[in-house]
C-alpha cells in the first residue's frame, strides 16, 4: 500500500507541475455566511479511504477526518508554518511564535464543523470547502490544564449524540496532541445557560484526560490550544476558551484560513495523498 501511495504522489505531483504552464482556473463556492469565494481549481489530492465527517459523525466521536484536521493545526503550530500568520500588532509585540514547547501544544475542533466526507479517490479545493462551509481563521487560545480539561468537558455535555441532542454535540471535540475518555454513564453536571443550548460545568466528572503528546497530564501547566477563532470567541460550548484568551494577552487570532492550512498540510506533509494513516480513527477519544 505504501508503494501505491508513493506512485499516486508521483503522479499527482506531475499533474500539478503540468498544470503551471496551463491558464489558472477557477470556480466559486458559496459558504455558510452567503459568501462567493474563488477556490484554487489547481489544487488536488487523492484519498485512499474514506474520510467520515456527513451524518453527524464527527459529532459522536473520533472520525478519522477528525484525525486529519487536528494533525493539521497540530503541525501548522509545531513546525513553525504559523509564525509567518501572526497579526502586524502581534509581531509588533514580539508575539510571533508559539509560547509553548512541542509537547505542550494541542489541537482542538469541533465536530459541528466537520459537514462531510470526503470520498475515496480524486478531490480537490471544492471538497474541502464542502467540509468546512465557513471562513474560519487559526486561532491560538494558552490554557491551564485545568481549564482544558474544563473546555473538552463542556463540549462533551451533548454525548451520547441523538438525532435530539444533535445540535448540542456540534460542540464536540476533535482532537491532536490529547488522549482523553468521556464516560456518558455520568450525567453533565450542568451549571449556568451559555447561549441557547449548552451549559457551564458545574464540576468536572466525565471527561479524563490521560496524556497530552505522550506526556502526564498536569493541571496546572498551560498548554496552547490551537483552534479555530470561532471557538476563540466563545462559540457553542466554548465559554473557556473565550474567558482563557481574556487571561493571557499571547492568545491571538492569527491571518491563516482553515482551509489553506488543511491543503499546506496535505501537500507539505502528506505529498497529495491520505492514505493508511487515516483509514481509521487512531483511539484518542473514548466514548464510554
């Protein structure tokens, strides 16, 4: 299978080297705010599985899409790709890095923003804008481990995920860099109303998290979550992620679409074609 992958990169990486001396094209797509945005008709990829993210599924539990995603952002922060995206206030601030060592660097996404699969075989700019139908940018959030394990708690309040408890589960976490449980024989201990339909953690009693990057979790070391700046902005269940980022100046919105950073990863990192690595959920979230 590996060969298979070498040989598909190869091919595509030809198709893509032919497609500089042809006349750019491009084709529209309207995303979830009415938007016309142009997409990059030169970008492609194949997969070699199918990577879950329709009927919700990204809302229940881990999906290998979820895999994706994450390891993208994950590898965005940690290979240093991000410090060319920091705000001209930011840099002028001397806030141009990650501020936080590699092993102490995560991903979170939520589920809700995972609308669909992406078939086996040949995809391009129009998928991956089907999966994420919004104009999100990366955002960096620094938390304690207390207040991440607070954060995943919250946005497993919807599981087990229903047809009725659906649009509570969007806020569900995807992850990278974190290994964690959340045991739904406990009930969500709920504490105030945030927005229309999830609430506070009144105490923290489902979610375990065993290890960040292979490390012991500690509660009182802060982490830097990287994420999107609709969860930055206390989206769905996200009240500490918004109240964290009050707490420390470092956390920041930075320039870089979601998108453009899922295709850096894809073409950087995978050389255009996913393929055993993620035929699978990896087991980094367990849904008891």
């Amino acid at each position: 299978m590996k060969l298979f992958e070498k040989v598909l990169a190869l091919m595509l990486a030809l198709c893509l080297l032919c497609g500089v001396a042809a006349t750019a094209s491009a084709s529209t797509f309207v995303d979830a705010h009415g938007n016309v945005i142009e997409l990059d008709d030169s970008l492609e990829a194949y997969a070699t599985v199918v990577l879950k993210g329709a009927d919700n599924a990204a809302r229940m539990g881990e999906t290998n899409l979820g895999d994706l995603w994450t390891d993208a952002l994950l590898w965005f922060a940690t290979s240093g790709a991000i410090n060319d995206f920091f705000e001209e206030d930011d840099v002028t601030a001397g806030n141009n890095s990650i501020d936080a060592d590699p092993e102490r660097i995560v991903a979170l996404w939520n589920g809700g923003n995972l609308r669909a699969d992406i078939a086996e075989g040949k995809f391009g700019a129009e998928e991956i804008a089907t999966v994420l139908p919004y104009p999100n940018k990366v955002a960096v959030v620094y938390m304690t481990g207390a207040q991440l394990l607070e954060a995943v708690e919250a946005a497993s309040q919807g599981l087990p995920c229903t047809e009725e408890t659906a649009a509570v589960c969007a806020s569900f976490m995807q992850a990278a860099g974190l290994v964690y449980t959340v045991d739904t024989a406990k009930e969500y201990d709920k504490g105030e109303a945030y927005g229309d339909k999830w609430f506070t953690a009144k105490s923290l009693n489902r979610v375990t998290i065993e290890e960040v990057n292979g490390k012991p979790f500690d509660a009182d070391a802060v982490y830097a979550v990287i994420t999107n700046n609709a969860n930055f902005n206390g989206m769905d269940s996200s009240y500490m992620f918004k109240a964290a980022a009050a707490e420390n100046e470092k956390s920041t919105i930075t320039t870089a679409g979601v998108r453009e950073v899922i295709w850096m990863y894809i073409t950087g990192e995978l050389s255009n074609v996913i393929g055993d690595t993620y035929a699978e959920a990896q087991g980094r979230i367990t849904v008891k």
